[in-house]
C-alpha cells in the first residue's frame, strides 16, 4: 500500500471519527450542498442552467458545488469550534443537524 492512500485512509478515518466540526463539517457539507442544490430544483429533472445532454458540464458544476459545500463547512465548522472552545454556546451539538449552522 503506497503512503499516500495510507496517509488518505488515516486521515479519512480520523475526521470520520472525530467530534470536531472543523474536521467533519467539509465533508459533511461536501455530501449535502449537492443534495440541498438538486432538492431544491423544484423536480424541473434539470438542477442546472447547463445543456443537461452534457454530462462533462453537469459534472463540472456538481463538483464546484461540493467544493463550495465544503468551504462552507470548513468555515463554519471553525466558527463553531472557535465558539464552543470560548463558552459562548449553550449547546455544543446543535448544528449536528443543520450542517450549514454555527453554534452560536
């Protein structure tokens, strides 16, 4: 096994298991900004703007749209731990289920 899918594999398996949002809210949003995006296109069968008979452009926009999730999280997963670590939340767990939410 090479270091790299090693080194892939650990951290993969550290931030799955980790209770830090830093850590898992990327992935976490990475999974759903997409989800969120194509739910709420209204069933049109068409969730982007593009010729939907291309699926190198459907693809393209699918993976910015987790590279955009996944900034996302990784903010506001700082923002979190950044509050949680300073007291100023009453509740640590309660973006569990809104991943896009700050503790705050």
């Amino acid at each position: 096994m090479s270091r790299r899918l090693l080194l892939a594999s650990s951290l993969a398996l550290a931030a799955s298991t980790s209770t830090s949002c830093t850590l898992t809210k990327p992935i976490v949003c990475a999974v759903t900004a997409p989800a969120y995006v194509i739910g709420s296109s209204g069933g049109s069968g068409c969730w982007c703007n593009c010729n939907c008979g291309d699926g190198r452009a459907a693809a393209f926009i699918l993976l910015a749209i987790c590279a955009v999730g996944a900034g996302g999280g990784l903010v506001t997963g700082i923002i979190s731990d950044i509050n949680v670590l300073c007291g100023e939340t009453e509740d640590p767990c309660r973006n569990f289920f809104n991943p896009f939410a700050t503790n705050r």
